[in-house]
C-alpha cells in the first residue's frame, strides 16, 4: 500500500514523511534522498544526476523508474510512503504500472512566497538528510543535527535562482499530476501553512488506509 506526498519544493513532504516514520510506522523512500546519496557516493547515477540536480531540474525518467523499482521490491508492502516521486505525468503512468495499490496522494498546498522563506532558511544535516530551519525550525545546538549530531549544511539547490527554476519546473511538471490523481479519486489536500505538527494533524486525518 502507497501513500505519496506531493507538493512544490519547500512545501514540508520531507518533514511530514519523518513524522509519519516516527509516528504511523512508515516506510518512507525520498527520490531526493536516494539521489543524493548516488552523488556523495559519486555512482554512475550520481555523476549523471548531480549537475540536473543543482540546476533544479529533473532527473531523468528512467533513471527514478530504475530506482523506485529496486527501492520497493526491498521494502515489505505494507505502509510505504513516496516523497518526490511521481513528479510528471509519465512518472504517474508508471507507478500505476507496478504491483502496488496506491491509496491516498496527499498534497501539502504551501504558497509560493512562504516556499522561498522555507528554502532559503533550511539547513539538512549533512549525515542523515534531516531538515531544520533557521528560524522555524530550529536545532537544539546551532549548525548540528539533533538527530544524529551531523553537521548541518546548506544544499546547492537551494540558492535563491535554483530554487526559482525548482518552483517553475514544479509548476510546469508536476502540477498536472494533482489532476491525474484527482481524476482517479486519490486526490487529498492538506493546508501546508503554519506550525509543522499542525500540517501533520492535516496529513493524519487525510490518510485513508
Ligand atoms: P527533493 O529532495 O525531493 O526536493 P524538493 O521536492 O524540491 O523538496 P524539498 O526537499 O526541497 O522540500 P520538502 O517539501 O521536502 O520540504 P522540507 O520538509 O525539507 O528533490 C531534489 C531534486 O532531486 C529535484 O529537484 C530533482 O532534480 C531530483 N528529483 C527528485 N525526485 C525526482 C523525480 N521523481 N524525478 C526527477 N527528478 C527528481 O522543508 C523545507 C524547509 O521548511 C525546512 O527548512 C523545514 O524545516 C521547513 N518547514 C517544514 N515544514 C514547515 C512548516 N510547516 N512551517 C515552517 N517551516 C517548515
């Protein structure tokens, strides 16, 4: 069973996906993650994704089909939560293609000035990926992760021209994904705005199965 969490960049999918590991026992597979890691162990797909990546544009379609197979045949099938895949309508198609039911698309609705606040205060620990803000989202010790004492770091594409390419690319990409799955009744909107624990109280009550 697949819960994925769809939203623009910034909109909180990696810290709402944290909180229903924590929380509901998920499974959570972030593309975002995955392909990172690719990078800092600079693999074939790695050296392919890394300039696209900073660029903030989208990796190849075969590449994240490649890897979303071999990530879910790993996991049980039970509770698996996707963030950052599908990202495009052929993405979409091919996720329907697998062997596993999809039972809710929740989408966390943030607007765009409060994502470039978002993305120009995040920090993610350099050694397990968490995210932590400057301002809202503060850790316990400045610059180290609470979770496992990483240091915390800025990511490339976060700078303020990437993160404009990031949101247009969203726009154009991603957006006719919110239709497709709106069309099929998976479709739930959650209000992405305010206090983390407060969009994960909207996130909980829009989870169906
Ligand atoms: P990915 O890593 O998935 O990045 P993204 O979608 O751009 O999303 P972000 O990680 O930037 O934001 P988020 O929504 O997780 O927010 P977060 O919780 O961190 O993908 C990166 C790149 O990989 C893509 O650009 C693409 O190149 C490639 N890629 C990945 N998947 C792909 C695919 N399927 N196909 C092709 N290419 C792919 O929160 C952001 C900040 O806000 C943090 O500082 C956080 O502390 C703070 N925050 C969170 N919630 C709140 C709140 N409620 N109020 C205030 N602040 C908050």
């Amino acid at each position: 069973m697949i819960t994925v969490l769809i939203g623009p960049p910034g909109a909180g999918k990696g810290t709402q996906a944290d909180l229903l590991v924590e929380q509901l026992g998920y499974t959570k597979f972030s593309t975002g993650d995955v392909l990172r890691k690719h990078i800092k162990e600079k693999t074939p797909v790695g050296i392919l994704a890394g300039d696209i990546m900073a660029g903030g544009g989208l990796v190849s379609d075969d590449i994240l089909l490649e890897i979303i197979k071999v990530e879910l045949d790993r996991a049980s099938k039970e509770k698996i939560l996707l963030d950052g895949y599908p990202r495009n309508l052929l993405q979409a198609a091919a996720l329907g293609d697998l062997p596993y039911k999809i039972c809710d698309v929740v989408h966390i609705d943030v607007g765009r000035s409060d994502l470039i606040g978002r993305l120009s205060g995040r920090r993610v620990c350099s050694s397990c990926g968490s995210p932590f803000h400057v301002t809202a989202n503060k850790p316990k010790k400045d610059g180290v992760c609470d979770k496992c004492g990483g240091q915390l770091v800025q990511r490339p594409d976060d700078a303020a021209d990437k993160v404009a390419v990031r949101l247009d690319v969203y726009d154009s990409m991603t957006k006719p994904v919110l239709d497709y799955y709106q069309d099929r009744g998976l479709y739930r909107r959650v209000d992405g705005s305010g206090d983390p624990m407060r969009v994960f109280e909207g996130v909980r009550s829009a989870l169906g199965c």
